[in-house]
C-alpha cells in the first residue's frame, strides 16, 4: 500500500474512534504487547528448568 492509502485509512480510523478512544486504544495495544513479551520470557525460563531436569537425571 502506498502513503496515500495508509492516510486514508488513518482518518477513516480517526472519524470512528475519536479523539478521545485513539491514546486509550494504543495503551491497550501496548499492554498487549507488554503481555505477550512477558509471557514468552516465562516459557523460555520454564523450558531451561525443562532442560536442566533432564540432563541431571541422565
């Protein structure tokens, strides 16, 4: 999609949320994210714990 396209779809984004829900949306994206990273770093921990259960019992 070119520029042109990407401003049109942000006014028409802009027309129906409003000012006022646009900060208040991203927040929640962002918590989102914060989230999911949070998330991932806890399974890549549990997975070494995994690990290391594994190779002290061989």
């Amino acid at each position: 999609m070119s520029l042109i396209h990407w401003a049109i779809v942000a006014i028409v984004i802009f027309l129906l949320f409003g000012a006022g829900k646009l900060p208040r949306l991203m927040g929640d994206v962002a918590e989102g994210i914060k989230a999911f990273k949070k998330g991932m770093k806890e399974d890549g921990e549990s997975t070494k714990k995994i690990d290391h259960v594994k190779n002290e019992k061989e």
